[in-house]
C-alpha cells in the first residue's frame, strides 16, 4: 500500500524542519559486525567494520539457515488429553520451562519415564541440538594500506535519507582511502565505489608497486560446534554452548563452501544440507563483479587450494591519474535457491544504484519525526527505522532474534523466532510509523508458524485451528518439534499472533486484504480456543471449578512452574489473548458478512469467560469496548482518558534498581508499551526515564543492546530492541480505541512533529506541538471512513470550507471523510 504525501501549505511551513538530513556518524574503526553501520533493502543486509588491516563487508539474508532437523531419540509430543491427565490424576509437577530433575508426579505416575521424559529429561528436534540456526553469509574485504606513517584517522558516514554509507581513512601525509557504498532498493547487490588519493609511486612500501587497495570475498569454513561453544565460554564465562556441545560431540558442520571464477567474476558458494523446503539442499552463492577498466579480473588464489575456506580476490590495476587518484567501482550480488537462480546479473553503474537507493529512501522517509528539544531521540528513530528498513520488508524471510548481518556461526536459542514476545516485539510501532511493509514481513514470518500450527491443533489438541508454538523457524517440519511441558504447550502464543492481523486491517481498512490475507488466519486463532476452551463442570477441569463457565486448562503464562492445577487454570496471558481474539474474530467475520455460526459460538465464549475476564454487572459500554479493542500486550488499558493529576519530583531513580537494569533491557520494552495508554502516565516521569534506560543500552551505531555482552558475548543486534520508539510513539498518536488521539502524552516541555504517521481508519496525521499544545495538525483520509477523535477541533476541508461534525456512539468528536482529501484541524479543547 502506497503511504501519501501531505500538501498542505501551513503544514509544510509548520514542519519544515522534518526534512532536515540525518547523518550517522562514528570518527572512531568500529571493531565488530553488531557495532557498525549498516545497509539493506529489507532482505540483503551488510553490516560494515573494520579490523587493522581492512574494511570488512558482513553480508547477510534470512533466508540463510541450517534447517537440518534433529530426530534421532527424540521424545514423543504430548497431546492436550495427556498433559490435563498428568496434571489431574498423577500430580505432575516441574520447575520451569524445561523441569529438569525436580521434575514428579505427586500421586503416582503409571509411566514414570514418559512423565519425565516430556517434562525435561526428554529430547525434542530443537532442545539440545546445535540447528536449526541462521548462518552468516560471508565477506568482502576491502584491504587497506598498512605501512603508512602516521595513525589512521576513520569516519563512517552513514547518510540515512539517502541510504549511504561513505568511509573515509585518512593518514597525515596526505593519503587517503574513500569507499562509497549502497545496497541496491530491489536486487540483492552491494554496490562500492572507492578511490585513492594521495598516491604515488614513491608511496608504497613493500616488494611490489602495487596499488594499496585490494578486495577479497570470503566465506569461511564452518566451524565445529563443540569447537567454537570452547571459545564462547572462555570469552564471556557462560557454559550454555558448551554443555550442548558436550550433549551432542559430533555434531557435523556444514559443508566445506567453494570458490571459482566464471568469466571476469569470482563466487562462492556455500551449500547446505537438504531439508523438506530444498530436498536437493538449500545453497546461496556471492558474486563479486570488477569494473573490468580499472580492477581487471577477480580470481582464485592458487596458494589457498586445499583450505577449508573459500576465498577469491581481486588487486585493481595501476590506473594512476595525473592527480595521484585513482579509483574503481565493484558490486558484490548475493543470490539463493529462493530465487530462480543463483547467477548474478551485470551489475549497473554504482552511479545508477546510488539514485536508485536515494530515491527509494525519500519514499520510506515520507514518514518523519521531529524533536528539537531532544536530538538524541530523533536520531534514535532515524537510526532505528533505517535498520528496520535493511531488514524488514513482506515477501521475503524476516529475522529471528538477532539481524542477520550481524550472527555468528551459532546462536543463543537456535536465533529462532521466539514467540512469548521477542519476535513480536520486533513489529511494535511500525503500523503508527506507516510502515506497511515490515508488518508484512511479521505475516510472513507467521506463515512458518502456522503451517505446522494446523497440524498441533488437530493432533494434539483435538481441534481445529492452529496452535502458535513458542520456537518457530523459517522451515518446514512434519511433526511437534518442540513438544515438551510446559514450554510446548502455552496457549497465549496464539491470540497475540492474531493481534498484528486484526490491527493491520483496522489500520489500513483494506477489506480485500482482509478477506484473503487476514480473516483466514484470525479465525483460525479463534477456532482454536473455541475448541480449548472447556465448559464446567468437565473431567478436563480440576474438580473445584463447578461454574458453567468456560475455562482455559492448562494455561501456562509466562514460562512459569506446574505445581498447583488451579494456578494453571485460566493463566491470565491465556484469558486476555484468547478474548481478544474471539472479539476479533467476531467483528471480522462481521465485516465480511461470514460464518454466522461461528459468531454465535465465538460469542457465547466471550460471555461466559469466567472472572474478570467477563464483563463486569458495572462496566460501561466504553470500557467494555476498550477492553477487547486493546491488545493484550498493552495491559495497562484506559478508558475513557482522563486528565493527568499525578505529580512528579524530577528525581530518576539510579541505574541496577533491576536486574534489567544491567543485563536485559530488551524486556524493557513490553513493560513500557502500555503506559501512554493508561491514566497512570505521568508523561514527563513516563518520558524521562524511558530514555535514561535507552541512553544507557544505545551503541554508537545508533542502536540499542537487548541482553549485555558482558553475560553472553556479541551474539549480534538483537532484533527486538527494534521497538524501542513504540513507546514514544503512543506518547504523540494514539486509535487503539478508534478514535484518533493527537499527543495524547507528550511532555508539555518538548517540543515535536510528525508526518505522515497512520491510525486506524486508515488516515494519515502530520501534527506539531509547540510550547505545550498542538500547534497544526492536518488529516489525510485514504479510505473516506469516519474520524473518531478525542478532543473538540474545529475542522475545515481541502478548500478551508468548514466541515460538519458530530459524536459516535460513545459520545466522541466525529466528523465524515472523502476518500483522498486532506483536512485541517484546530484544537478547540481536550
């Protein structure tokens, strides 16, 4: 879906000040892949660093994974029938996630070694083994002079509304190395360019008069698994590879890649063992294109045959100018057995890729922010967003846990898509940021899941639907491959899944998108609790419970223990993810006027949930409405706003109050989101904090650390800090209820302006607010639907004719839209 463009005069006068260029920049070598800036195009990333001797390229695609699945020995997945019965007749009992040795059953079990087997002595295909894991792609290597006198002075720019990279090394006497780089908008092409000025042949040092720029692309042998786990124990003192290590010594690495030249081109190639997607195996291959004029042929060393290793290299002829420059272009392509084939095209000029990249960023960034009081959060968003485009866009293979340009040889937790909220807190605020694209990289990642979801649902569950796992990989399986207790059975995975669905629709109003894209997958999320859900008094229920109500059991949150049944009935995760997806499933179906019956059944659900759960004999009708309109993930829920009577000292409290604090400030993010929802903010409180936190974890490459390298060593750049900004967000914008709410939250001492930002209704909003209030604001209705809002404005049309407005059903301001007409608004009051 295409974002529009906002003409309104005032408005562009007003926000003038959004167009300002964003300029990363790092005067200082970065020394690892997760520490550098980096270039993409939503499936190509290159992170890039350097080391001593070179400018390095990391190159990576998320397509690019060991699927082999292990399935020797492995334990058999428990069906629903099994757990229910285990807990209500036997007493079993486990201590976390995996139970391990404190793992029993309290009343006797028939099997004991089954009873311990699913609840922690067992294996799963995932549990222990060393795949499925992401891969990295490979390198080029961009080699600099080393005998020059003098220290070498760097800096990295990264010109982000134009998706460029430039280095500069610079040496006293006068030598210096450029290298200008993009990654091409639609193919899968690094594109650089580079000079060198300064030189001479009285310059070099060495036994050859050679040019001091040379460039070789690398993939390395895949290391041994219980080999590499040694190092990363003795790096950063944890022992979690190595016992998995220890569990599995024989673990094979993937096979040796190769290297060869056709034509003037050099390749490497790196293939993969087969798997149920690629039955011939999965390979990739990296391309490096000369320009033939001034870099001449690549080739493969011959002093480097018989090494594991695959390397080829290319030394740029002697082209010196009359002003001691000289310079060539090169571009690396990366291609997959995704695509038709793994055969690069000629590349373009590097002149050409640089328009093409500039002209897809002026696209991307239509979308801006503006903080001028604060410039450390407004380069937060850019430096974020950009990263977010490198990596996220719809039709491709989405990340896991960590950006691909930045993994190792093995990840923590397989580099999986881990679904208790880290993968979905990679997508929070893109909606609000309009951008559609990377939310339909989330919908793609869910197609992994939900293919062997279906097959959960109906085997082990006995319904229908699907059943969201807890690890999900960008591969196919044919059986429950993480079925253990109590990790291979929490239930809350699912609605949140449907979560990003329904809010995709409510945003965009797309109904043909609905009908084929997101109904299917949220009915099948609520079919799927319409069968779990069991009525009391039922033999599937504890005993106690004699309600008639329906109850959700076992209902793990969390990764928590199983020790009391009714403390693993109707977990709270379960009940607010489950009524939220029955409530969306209910007026999807609505929409499109389908399954009358299964609305019928969906409804009778939601109004005999039990506890809190249902609506309460004293909840209005507003508050009820907000209960099932606001996303779980957003528990501090608010209805109607209020004004903010709190107050504040101004005192922050000092870094280690929490162990998130220090060691995880990933989690961070989900206990942050809800606040601009909920009277309880204090926004100049909520405001200060939050970026304490950030300043604290923010890199200087502009992005912000999940888990501290001190515990588990450079993992990578964790993808879910990629949200970090959602909670600023819904500071300035806020429809979650359907009703547009400008700066909802915003500290009245910061001034700010957005453009361009999207609600629900599919409108598009550009406001400022300056000196404590809302200074513009104009509406761009890509949909002609109704606009709810908070607050009385007066409204006026394209032609500044005013425009007649009203109240909805709740009583909020409303006014009716013209599909591609934008509207100005003045606050009158809140």
């Amino acid at each position: 879906m295409t974002k529009r463009i906002l003409s309104g005069v005032a408005m562009v006068a007003t926000i003038g000040a959004l167009a300002q260029a964003h300029v990363k920049v790092l005067e200082v070598p970065p020394l690892a892949p997760e520490e550098g800036l980096m270039l993409g195009n939503g499936d190509l990333s290159v992170s890039v660093y350097q080391d001593a001797d070179a400018i390095i390229f990391r190159f990576g695609k998320g397509d690019v994974w060991d699927r082999r699945a292990y399935t020797n020995n492995v334990a058999k997945p428990p069906t629903i029938q099994e757990f229910r019965d285990g807990v209500l007749k036997e007493g079993w009992q486990a201590a976390g996630g995996n139970g391990g040795n404190l793992a029993k059953a309290t009343k006797g079990a028939k099997d004991e070694k089954r009873m311990l087997e699913l609840l922690g002595s067992g294996n799963t295909p995932i549990k222990n083994a060393a795949f499925p894991m992401p891969k990295p792609v490979g390198e080029l290597r961009m080699r600099l002079p080393t005998d020059i006198a003098g220290q070498m002075r760097t800096t990295h720019r990264l010109f982000i509304e134009e998706g460029r990279l430039e280095i500069v090394c610079a040496w006293p006497d006068g030598i210096s190395v450029v290298a200008d780089a993009v990654v091409a908008p639609k193919e899968n092409v690094l594109s650089l360019a580079w000079k060198v000025t300064g030189w001479n042949d009285h310059t070099y040092l060495g036994r050859e008069k050679r040019l001091p720029v040379w460039f070789q692309m690398w993939r390395w042998a895949d290391p041994k698994f219980s080999d590499w786990a040694r190092q990363v124990a003795i790096a950063c003192r944890h022992s979690g590879f190595l016992r998995s290590a220890q569990n599995y010594p024989d673990l094979e690495p993937l096979p040796k890649p190769t290297s060869f030249v056709v034509g003037t081109d050099g390749c490497i190639e790196q293939a993969f063992y087969p798997d149920l997607i690629f039955p011939q195996g999965f390979r990739y291959r990296m391309t490096l294109s000369m320009d033939s004029r001034t870099c001449g042929r690549s080739s493969k060393p011959a002093y480097l045959e018989g090494m594991d290793d695959a390397w080829v290299e290319s030394l740029p002829l002697r082209q010196l100018r009359d002003d001691g420059t000289v310079g060539g272009e090169l571009a690396v392509t990366v291609k997959t057995s995704r695509d038709a084939s793994l055969v690069a095209a000629a590349p373009k000029r590097h002149a050409d890729y640089v328009a093409q990249a500039k002209a897809a960023a002026e696209t991307y960034w239509k979308s801006a922010l503006t903080i001028p009081t604060d410039r450390y959060l407004e380069d937060l968003w850019y430096s974020i967003y950009h990263v977010r485009r490198c990596v996220l866009r719809g039709g491709t293979v989405p990340p896991g846990l960590y950006l691909p340009s930045t993994i190792n040889d093995y990840s923590w937790w397989h580099g999986d898509y881990h679904a208790n909220y880290n993968m979905e807190a990679i997508y929070w605020g893109d909606l609000t940021a309009n951008h559609l694209e990377q939310t339909e990289a989330y919908f793609d990642c869910c197609d992994f899941f939900n293919a062997i979801g279906k097959k959960i649902a109906k085997d082990y569950y006995g319904g229908r639907g699907t059943f969201i796992q807890l690890e999900g990989y960008p591969m196919t399986w044919n059986d429950d491959y993480a079925g253990r207790l109590p990790l291979g059975r929490m239930a809350y995975m699912t609605g949140w899944f449907m979560t990003r669905y329904w809010e995709y629709y409510k945003y965009t109003c797309d109904r043909d998108w609905l009908k084929t894209r997101g109904y299917p997958f949220i009915r099948d999320c609520a079919l799927f609790y319409l069968d779990f859900l069991q009525k009391a008094p039922s033999p599937n229920l504890p005993p106690q419970l004699n309600d008639g109500r329906y109850h959700a059991f076992p209902s793990i949150c969390g990764e928590a223990d199983m020790k009391d049944p009714m403390k693993l009935c109707d977990g709270w995760q379960v009940m607010i993810h489950c009524r939220h997806a029955l409530a969306a499933a209910i007026e999807a179906a609505g929409i499109l006027g389908v399954d009358e019956d299964l609305r019928k059944d969906w409804q009778d659900r939601l109004d005999n949930l039990p506890g809190d759960y249902r609506r309460g004999k004293k909840t209005t009708d507003y508050e009820w409405f907000c209960q099932l309109a606001n996303p779980p993930e957003y528990r501090r829920w608010a209805s109607p706003y209020a004004a903010n009577t709190n107050t504040w000292d101004g005192v922050l409290p000092p870094r280690g109050q929490s162990n998130a604090d220090t060691w995880y400030e990933g989690l961070q993010t989900i206990w942050k989101i809800g606040y601009p929802r909920s009277n309880s903010c204090q926004p100049e409180k909520t405001y200060a904090r939050f970026r304490a936190a950030l300043h604290q974890w923010t890199h200087a490459n502009g992005l912000v650390w999940a888990m501290a390298i001190q515990n588990y060593g450079r993992a990578g750049i964790w993808s879910e800090t990629l949200s970090v900004m959602a909670p600023f967000q819904e500071m300035m914008l806020q429809s979650w209820d359907g009703a547009v709410n400008v700066f909802p939250r915003w500290p009245k001492d910061q001034n700010a302006g957005f453009r361009n930002w999207r609600t629900q209704g599919a409108f598009l909003v550009s406001a400022t607010f300056e000196d404590g209030t809302i200074s513009t604001c104009e509406i761009f209705s890509e949909k002609g639907e109704t606009c709810v809002m908070h607050g009385i404005w007066e409204v006026r049309d394209a032609q500044g004719t005013p425009v007649k407005t009203g109240t909805d059903r709740f009583g909020r301001f409303s006014f009716a839209t013209k599909k591609d007409v934008t509207y100005t608004l003045k606050l009158v009051r809140r």
